[in-house]
C-alpha cells in the first residue's frame, strides 16, 4: 500500500482565504500539508487565515494575490512561487469560482469571459502549469465543480456551462497526465448559501428537496477533498457529489 501520510506535502489552493476553499486549507493544513493560499479580494481573511496557521504551525502558509482572469502569466507565477518556496508542488485545488446569474437575455460576453475564466480556463491553465511538479511528486488535482454542472440551474446559464466544463476537463486530464498525476472533481449541493440573493423560503424548499433534509458544512467539501488526496489512490477522472442525496431526489 502506498504512503498514505501528507506530511511535509505542499498544496496550492485557489480561493483559499474564506468559505469553503478556507475549510479545505484548514484541512489539509491539519494534515502536514505545507500550503499556497490564492486570494483576489479577501486580503483581510487571507491574512487572518495565514496567521492562524503559521501559529500552528511556523511558515507552513504563504498568501499569494492575483486575478486568474489575468492570463497564464499569472498561473505560471503561482506554480513558481509555490516551487521557489516549498522547492516542490503535490496538489493543486482548483477551488476559486465566479457566481452570479446570467439570464440569456441579459448575459453579456464579458459575463461568458469572467465565468468561463474563473471557473474553466484558469483551472485548465493551472492544472498546464503545474503537471511537470505534480508528475515529479505523483500528485494530484482536485477541481471544486458543483451538481448545476449536470443539471442547470435556471437564470445561471454561463455558471453550469463553465461547471459542466470542468467536470469534462477532470475527466480529460485524468487521461492525460496519467499515470503519474490523479485527476478528480467534487461536486457540491447546498453547502454555503449565496452571500446574497437567496431568501430564507427559497433556501427551505432547495432543503425540502434534498433527501437528508439539511444543508452541508464546508468541512463536509474539505473532508471530500482529504479523502480524494490521501486516500483515493487508485481513483481519477471522477466527480464525488457531495450534496446530501439531493442528485438521487426527484
């Protein structure tokens, strides 16, 4: 059986300052994983996150800012930055994400491009830059995808194009960067809200309709993410639906 222990691995999460994404580098952070935390615009939670654990644990966590709608520039820094100070790169989480509607009506290209960018072009260009890291180490990605990329949801066209994208980009790279690198997606239900736009009747009928009755935690994703690095070993090209039962519901 291989080594299943993290210790002394290093991660590169994007989105990692806050909600979910934060969950997840709490997480693996817990497990030995030396950590790369992307952020664009949650400086403050970014920095409060570093703080809690670089006290855990000292210079375990660096904060790296950028837009990954800024082109592959920018992706390529990330990998480098993460290689220079940790001198080795074992998993990459694609978790940060763009989300709001888009009624075909309405949507505009700059929409499609800030979408599609975030959730799809950046995690395939990430993914690109990292493969030679990641096949040195037999690493592995995990893309954070989402049940609207099977089923879509109504006024968000563009969102379950781009999820529905990188379920397919999972399953694609799984292909191409085996055997040395393992490639899988989760995807989840109803585990943080909206941060706005979602009132407490339309947030009890989403839970109505979801077969354990409740929504998830962030810790339930973070858990996902552990077990698919740690102890999936022999598992890619997949998505894990964490979502309660409510794909299953009618």
């Amino acid at each position: 059986m291989p080594d299943k222990t993290l210790e002394g691995k290093v991660a590169l999460v994007t989105g990692g300052a806050h909600r979910i994404g934060a969950a997840i580098a709490r997480r693996l952070h817990a497990e030995g994983v030396n950590l790369v935390i992307h952020y664009l615009t949650s400086e403050a939670p970014a920095h409060a996150l570093q703080n809690e654990l670089n006290a855990a644990r000292a210079d375990s966590v660096m904060l790296v800012r950028g837009d990954l709608n800024n082109g592959k520039k920018l992706l390529k820094n990330l990998v480098f930055e993460t290689t220079e100070r940790f001198k080795r790169l074992d998993i990459v989480v694609n978790n940060a994400s763009r989300f709001y509607p888009t009624p075909v009506g309405e949507a505009s290209e700059e929409n499609w491009d800030d979408i599609v960018g975030t959730n799809l072009k950046a995690p395939f260009f990430l993914a690109q830059a990292a493969a030679p890291h990641l096949k040195k180490t037999n690493g592995c990605v995990v893309n954070i995808a989402d049940i609207y990329g099977e089923r879509p949801l109504p006024n968000f066209p563009i969102y379950s194009i781009a999820k529905a994208g990188l379920v397919m980009l999972t399953k694609a790279l799984a292909r191409e960067f085996a055997p040395e690198v393992r490639v899988n997606a989760i995807a989840p239900g109803a585990i943080l809200w909206p941060e706005r736009g979602l009132d407490e009747m339309s947030k009890q009928r989403v839970i109505s309709r979801t077969p354990l009755k409740r929504a998830g935690e962030p810790e339930d994703i973070a858990g996902a993410v552990l077990f698919l690095v740690r102890d999936g070993g022999f598992i890619t090209g997949q998505t894990l639906v964490v979502d309660g039962g409510r794909w299953v519901a009618v």
